[in-house]
C-alpha cells in the first residue's frame, strides 16, 4: 500500500500541475480563435449589405437604413451598428450603440480594422469596415460592435471540462494503480495483453480480461464517450444547416440513433385511377417540412395509409420504401376502420381540437364516442411504434394534435425513449382550452413528451399556462420546463421552415416561361397581372375574406377591372364535414356573385380551382404570379408564405401576408394585414399591384436570406440538438426530475 500511495501521489501532483498549466494555454487560444471569428463574421455581415448601404445613401428616401440596420442586430452576438461619412461624422446608429464609441479616422488603406473595447456591459469588438461605391469612391466606414461576452462563458466552460477530465483521468488511474498493485503477476500481465489486444477495452465480458479490472474499463470507457460527445455539440448558429449537417449530427451527437417519425398525414399516397397506381404529394404543411427530414435522416416513418391503393404497394409488414423515384427511408403504414378515422379523425380531431385551437369562431363540438376513437388510434400507433423500434432508446417526432395522448403511452412502453412532440397548429389560451371536456387527459398525455415544440414563444406559454391551470405540477418558467409525476418536460420553441434550395425548383421552367404558361392554361392575356392564393378549403385560411379584398380593390379603383385576375387554389378538404360541406358553398358562392358583379364573358376577376395539384403545378403558378395573398385567421406558421419567396428566384413578386400567421413573426419584408379589415387588404392589393421592381426585389431577397438561412434542415437540427443533450445528460444524471436545474 506505501508502494501505491507513492506512486498515486506524486502522479496526482503532476496531473494537477499539467491541468492548470494547460488551461491558461487553452484559454488563450480561444479567445485568439472567437477574435478571428469574429472578424470573419463581420466580413460577411458587410459584404452581404454592402450595396444595400451604398443604394441607400445614394437614394435615402427609397431606403430605410435604420431599419435595415435594426434587422441586422437581431443577431444575438450583434450588438450594434453604426455609419461614420468621410468626415468622421456619426450619420445613422442603433439605439443599442454604446456612448463612448466614436467615429475614426478612416483607413487610407482602406483596409478593414479591429480592436476590443470596454463598454459598461463589458468588453465589445469593433470592427471598422470602409464603404466604396462603385466608382472607387470612398463614402465611409460602418462600425459593427460584437459583444463579446460568450467568448469569457466558453473560456470558463472550457477550463471546467479540461480540469474535470484530468482531475477524472488522475482518479481512474490512482484507483486502478492501487487495484493492479494488488494483483498477481499472472493476473496483471493477463489484463494488459488483454486490453491492448482491444478485447477489455471492446468486450469488457470477455474471459480474456481480468475480471478486477472490468468495472474501471467500463467507467472509463463511458466517461471517455460522454466528454468526446459533449465536445462534439456545437453551437447551431455556427452550423451551415442542410441534408449532410443533419447526418453529422445524427452521426455524430445522437451516434446514429434511431429515428422515428409519427403523424396522421402520409408523405407519398398511392392512389388508384382505373388500371393505374398513381403516387400523390399531399397538400399539407406538415409534409412539406418533414419529407426533406426524413430524405436526409433515412428513419421510419409511421402514418395513417389512407390511399385507395396504398395495400397493393407494402410488404408483409406493411412497409413501402419512399420517395418512389429514389427511395432513402422506410414509409410504416397504419391502417384504421371507417369508424375509427371518422371518430378520431373527422370526429375529435378536426370537429373539436381544430377548431378550439384556432380563432375563426367556428364551434368545436367534442362527443364522447368520437373521444373514445381518439383514444384507441393513439394506442394503435403506440403498438406500431413500439413494433418499429429497433433499439429500447429511439428518437420519436410525434407531429401535431392528432396524437395529444401518444407521448404517455410511448412512455410507459419505451421509457428510455426520447420524445419530441410538435404541435404545428396554434395552442390556445387556459380559458378557451378548459371548453374541451376532457382536457386533463390530454395535458397529461403531452407530458409524457421530452420535449414539446411549437412555432411561437406565445404559444408555450399559454400551453405552460394552461398546465398551470389544470395539472399539479412544477412548472420553471425561467427554463421553460414542468415537472410531472417524476418527469420533466422542455417547452421550446421552433420556428418551422421549408427545406432551401426547394427540390420542386429543379425541373421547373424560367419565370418568364412560367408566366406564359400560367396565363395560356387559364385563357388570360399576356399582359393580365395575376394574384396567387394556395391553400386547403378551410375555414381558418381567410378565403373568404381574401375574395371580399379583391371586390373592396375592384370597388374603389375599377381600373383594375379586366387587368387583374386572383387565381385561387384550393385543395379538397376534410368534406365529409359539415362545416366544411357549407363553407365550400360559401366560397363558391362568393366567387360567383363577384365574377357576376365585375365580370364578363371574356373576364372573371376569381378563378376558383377546388381540386388537388402537385407540388411542381402549384411552384409554376407562384413563378408565374405577380403577388400571393396569405390571409389565414389564425395559424401556426403557414408554410405557403415561405414557399412563394422560395420560388421566386427572379427576386420578383410581393407576399401580402396576415398578421395571424407565425410566419409574420418572420417575414417582415411582406405587405403585413388584418384579414378582417377588408378596406386595409384591399389597399394591400394596390400597393402590391403598383409596387416598382426594385422595391419588389428589396423585399424579396430579403426574405429569400432568412428562409436560406431558417431554413427546414435548421428546424429539425436544434430539436435533435436539444434531443442529444437530453440523452446525453440522461446518461450522466439519470431520468431528469426537478431538482436539475438548467438540465435542458
């Protein structure tokens, strides 16, 4: 033992000496690094507005260069932004911008510089780039102030991890100098073959190593993998988001975990039409977002095989491999009785949940028979989800209000399972959701969640207040989690997006052949300016009120009778509902008393179209159109905004956009309305109609940058991101309970 102990001693002593030699070093290569970084990033920051600022100089009632500067500092790590002239005087700041940071000389060079500063909130980075026209004339410089506090976080974070491993590094190996000291010779020489062959270290089970030795190769295998997993977690906002970043990260912070993707709506629907199968594209939201996930994750997906010939295509175990043309993941089918899909589907789902959670003052009506429908396809897809599940740990996606009550199920199945439930459509508030009669059970049923996403920070908190009001719990609303019965659950938000660049986009013809197209295929003249609207026939879309915009703009400017048509698309929905049945006679007859009122045999100001089109048919019209009028009355997101931007790659058209929609959240370069003032959005009409190129094209690339950068690959990113911590602590800590404060 005095043996041991005069090794151990002297080993820890060195370790100690080498971790706090090593750390000052460490400390500060990374802030030369975050410097750099920096630099980089204020590079990019002004390439990318560069002309922006000089259009605005030379034109400044055209511009708005306050506000294109308040919507550059929206970047957490931007502290401020300001513009110097040649004379060194301040012309436009942010309100953000500290007092004591004045103009500077300008470079003669002309070259960019750097410097820290101090600040009251602490150290800033200034950099000084200089702004030149396009005739070599230098205007000014732009001052872009960094603030710099993360880089003193991630200093510390560091120095933690670097002294835990060695100060864990030098207890493992004082205690196996002390159990080896204890071995025989036969015994020692044993092990060590052993673990240098591999076999301790890849088989701890192995007769081949010694069984002293088993539980500290274990302990230092696990602790080894978990510091290498945590040093692969990056931060997302440095990650350039796309089908390849997504793998990474599967491979590398969940280690190819399994993935599993659980929602009503099916991503390809096999259809029969006389002797031939045809393969459809849904018209929903929630596919357009998940599909490119899915193409790039190679998981399962489980969903509701609703198609006609959706049988005659699966195996024996109900699989078909998807997409047809180039199968990358595994399509689950799960098949419901008529009385189930009408009592779960039409019935609670859509005839109660749907409409108490959005304000479109349509009644939900919620009948016990239709609940117990509810209840018996959520335990349907908890069978074949636990039937899918490779491993006892997968990653679950439950998407939306259909499955309230899978997560607990799931739960109580796979409890080392990690569960991401999304609701996509809005959450209402504690008053209006205590109208559901059985609101507990589907409170409790969501927590079952691991984490639990919405589109809007608005809609966690009334879904956190909602619990607050109906279910005992503990609820941290400084971290966004509850605690229910031992589990705890994050309530996040995750701003949903399409994926960029679009994959309809890549047969599709130039805008100018898609503008003749559009116009041939619908009789109008070369010359008729076009407004697109997309959507399912519901009653929360504003069709209604989108038809009232266009008789109010016809009313107050006839100039626009016979050279302005709106072509509505509007996909069959749900019609087996009566609301549904008398809301497509609504907006038929609509249509039809303005066409009457303002039209002739050789125009019609609407162009009604109740029937399906695939994803390429409806990307030709937003290329072909002039304008696109989302006027939903209250959503989720409304992926349709995001998609018009993302076709028009000609930097052309203009998005007229309600304020109900979390995508306004967003896009703050659209023409933003309240659809229940018809005057305000038909005066959004003529703005839109009237609208010069290059306003067109400011707006337009604007948006295009944001949807490039918020793009869908990003949306699914940070849930896995967040799902890899999760997992990773878990590991560490065990199942979270309350008492892990900042566990997510």
């Amino acid at each position: 033992m005095r043996l041991s102990l005069r090794f151990i001693v002297p080993l820890a002593i060195v370790l100690g000496l080498i971790a706090y030699g090593v750390v000052p070093l460490v400390d500060s290569l990374t802030f030369k690094w975050f410097n750099r970084d920096l630099e980089i990033r204020s590079k990019l920051i002004t390439n990318a507005v560069h002309d922006s600022i000089v259009e605005a100089l030379k034109n400044p009632t055209q511009t708005n260069l306050q506000k294109l500067f308040n919507r550059i500092i929206q970047d957490e790590r931007l502290y401020a932004l300001a513009y110097c002239d040649i004379q060194n005087k301040l012309i436009y700041k942010t309100l953000t911008l500290p007092p004591n940071i004045p103009c500077e000389p300008i470079n003669q060079t002309r070259t960019p510089m750097s410097r820290i500063s101090e600040d009251p909130r602490g150290q800033v980075h200034l950099t000084f780039y200089p702004i030149i026209d396009d005739d070599d004339k230098l205007l000014g410089q732009l001052i872009l102030v960094h603030d710099i506090a993360f880089i003193q976080r991630r200093s510390e974070d560091t120095k933690k991890y670097l002294v835990s491993l060695f100060l864990g590094l030098a207890a493992i190996i004082s205690l196996t100098t002390v159990i080896v000291a204890q071995l025989s010779w036969l015994g020692l020489v044993k092990g060590l073959r052993s673990i240098l062959k591999g076999e301790g270290l890849i088989r701890p089970s192995s007769r081949h190593a010694t069984p002293e030795l088993r539980p500290f190769i274990k302990d230092l295998r696990t602790l080894v993998r978990d510091l290498e997993t945590e040093r692969r977690v990056k931060d997302e906002n440095q990650i350039s988001w796309s089908p390849k970043a997504l793998k990474e990260i599967l491979q590398g912070e969940l280690t190819g975990d399994e993935i599993l993707i659980v929602s009503n709506r099916e991503p390809y629907i096999h259809v029969r039409n006389n002797d031939q199968i045809e393969v459809r594209f849904p018209a929903s939201g929630l596919v357009t977002a998940l599909e490119p996930i899915m193409r790039a994750c190679s998981g399962t997906w489980i969903a509701h095989g609703s198609g006609s010939a959706d049988k005659d295509v699966v195996d024996k175990f109900d699989h078909v491999q998807v997409p047809p043309d180039n199968p990358s993941y595994q399509l689950r089918r799960v098949w419901l009785t008529k009385e189930e899909e009408d009592g779960y589907y039409y019935g609670f789902a859509n005839e109660g949940l749907w409409p108490l959670c959005h304000i479109a003052h349509v009644r939900p009506i919620f009948k016990s028979k239709d609940w117990q429908q509810y209840i018996n396809v959520n335990k349907k897809f908890a069978e074949a989800v636990v039937e899918e599940a490779k491993t006892e740990n997968p990653v679950l996606l439950i998407q939306d209000f259909h499955f309230a009550l899978l997560p607990k199920m799931i739960r109580e199945k796979l409890p080392k399972a990690t569960v991401i439930t999304f609701w996509h459509i809005p959450f209402p508030n504690p008053e209006v959701f205590s109208v559901c009669p059985w609101r507990e059970e589907l409170l409790e049923g969501l927590l079952g969640s691991s984490i639990i996403g919405f589109h809007t920070r608005f809609h966690c908190n009334n879904f956190i207040d909602t619990i607050d009001r109906f279910i005992e719990s503990r609820i941290d609303r400084e971290t966004s989690t509850i605690c229910h019965n031992g589990h705890l659950t994050a309530i996040n938000r995750y701003p949903i997006s399409i994926e960029y660049p679009v994959k309809w986009l890549a047969q599709q013809k130039s805008v100018r052949e898609c503008h003749k197209i559009i116009r041939s295929m619908n009789n109008l003249p070369p010359d008729r300016l076009i407004g697109i609207g997309v959507d399912r026939l519901d009653y929360t879309k504003g069709i209604l009120e989108r038809f009232l915009a266009v008789e109010r703009l016809l009313e107050l400017d006839p100039q626009w009778v016979g050279k302005f048509t709106f072509i509505q698309i509007a996909a069959p929905s749900r019609s087996s509902i009566d609301q549904y049945q008398h809301f497509e006679a609504d907006v038929k007859s609509l249509c039809s008393k303005i066409n009457k009122k303002y039209g002739n045999e050789n125009y019609q100001p609407i162009l009604l179209k109740i029937e399906h089109h695939e994803p390429h048919q409806v990307y030709e019209y937003f290329r072909g159109s002039n304008l696109c009028f989302v006027s939903s009355l209250h959503d989720g997101m409304n992926l349709v905004a995001k998609e018009f931007v993302a076709a028009r790659d000609d930097e052309q058209g203009v998005l007229i956009l309600s304020q109900f929609t979390g995508a306004a959240r967003e896009l703050a370069e659209a023409i933003i309305v309240n659809p229940y003032n018809i005057d305000e959005c038909a005066a959004a009409l003529k703005l839109a109609l009237e609208m010069k190129p290059e306003d067109q094209r400011n707006r337009i690339r604007s948006m295009r940058g944001l949807i490039q950068e918020f793009n869908v690959y990003r949306w699914a990113g940070k849930m896995l991101i967040d799902a890899a911590r999760l997992r990773q602590r878990t590991r560490l800590f065990g199942e979270p309970s309350a008492d892990h404060k900042g566990f997510f």
